[in-house]
C-alpha cells in the first residue's frame, strides 16, 4: 500500500501591509525618468503631464504616490464631465488609465482648459502615447501636443529583482539572491505579475512547510504557466 500524503497546512490569510510610500519605491532606467517627473512636481515644464506604459510597469503606482503628493482629485474616467472647474484651483488632478477610443474627447478637451485657467496641474496615464489614441477632436490634440510626454518602460532586471526582494520584505521574508535571479529570469515582466508570484510562493511554503527554494519556485511558475488558478502542487 502507498504512504498516505500528509495533510497540507491551510494558510491563513493574516494580510500584510506592503508599503508603497516614495521612500520604498525602486528606481531603475526603466522608470527614472516617471519618478523624476513626479519628483519634480509642482515644477512641472507644462500644466499636463502624460505618462505612458505598458500594462505592469508601475504607472498607477506612480500615480499614486504623486495623487498622494499633491492631495489630487482621481475622478474616474468616465466622471471627467463632472469635474467642477472651482475645485482645480485648489486640488490637482488625477485621471489614470485613459484607453484610445474610451473615454469623452470633449470633456477631456474643457478639463484641460479648466486646469491651464485656475494653474493647476493634470497627470494623465495610458498605455499609449496621445498620438495612438486616436483622437478626432483638432482642438484636443492640439492643446495634449503641448503636454509634457513622459515613457515608463517595462521593468527591468534591477527593477525586478528589487520589487521581488521588497514585496518578499514586506512578508517578513527574507529570499535568497539565486532564487530571486531564478524569478525574473522566467516570469512575465510586470510588476503586478511579480506580486502574483511572490503570493503564490509565500502560500506555498506555509502550505507545504518549507522555505522558499528554487525548486519551489520552479513548481509555482510551472503552475501558473500550466493555468492552474490554485496551488495543487
């Protein structure tokens, strides 16, 4: 007769507070020059500022951080219509995740208007650049081709690996530098992706009660390549 296996551990999830402040942020090529602009605020060189970037690499955490800076409005961006103009000459404002052929031309057009009158500024994020969001509005291009235009790259390794170590971190766990280098050399490169991964691991070594190897990172990725949404490992 076979051995039976033995019961796994069923984690709990206890939750844990990863710190996205400024201070805790990891800077490589990829995004230095986002985080410059960000920094740099309220100087900025033009009243809009659009940042641009693939899926995963950090815009909206950027974003964030800045929204947090500067006590910014982040109106949806469907409700960009509903934005009282009085309110810009106190508070900036945010609007994240502008999609091509998604969203009101017009309104964006008065927004930006709104925001050049009372002084203020305008961050706006997408995955393209305004020249690929194919407006028809000759007005509304003219006043984003006078927008400061700023590129966030896919994460790099040095980002990576930074990002692994710090979400591994903020776990309370501490992970050794071949297994990270292992880590970035086979998963997706976005960052929300080295957050799923790091997850998964964590849940995986309190399942099966051993640390986080290699080997074990070679059993969650062949998981989540395989499209196993859990962990049955």
């Amino acid at each position: 007769m076979s051995a039976t296996p033995p019961p796994r551990q069923l984690p709990l999830d206890l939750g844990h507070r990863a710190d996205y402040s400024r201070d805790h942020l990891i800077v490589s090529d990829a995004n230095a020059a986002a985080v410059a602009m960000i920094d740099r605020w309220p100087d900025w060189p033009a009243p809009v500022v659009v940042l641009a970037g693939p899926t995963g690499s950090g815009k909206t955490h950027l974003a964030d951080i800045w929204r947090a800076r500067a006590a910014a409005i982040a109106p949806a961006v469907g409700d960009i219509a509903a934005v009282d103009p009085a309110v810009l000459a106190e508070r900036p404002i945010l609007v994240d995740g502008i999609a091509p052929g998604a969203f009101d031309e017009t309104a964006l057009f008065h927004l930006i208007n709104a925001v050049r009158a009372a002084g203020s500024s305008l961050l706006l994020t997408s995955r393209h650049f305004p020249a690929a969001w194919g407006i028809g509005l000759a007005d509304l291009n003219s006043r984003l081709k006078a927008a400061t235009l700023v590129e966030i790259g896919e994460p790099d390794d040095r980002l990576l690996a930074g990002v692994i170590t710090k979400l591994f971190a903020d776990r309370q766990i501490e992970i050794e530098r071949h297994v990270v280098q292992y880590l970035i050399a086979r998963i997706e490169r976005s960052l929300s992706t080295a957050n799923r991964v790091v997850e998964r691991l964590d849940r995986a070594a309190m399942e099966q009660k051993c640390r986080i190897s290699r080997a074990l990172a070679a059993q969650v990725i062949g998981a989540m390549d395989a499209g196993q949404g859990g962990l049955d490992l």
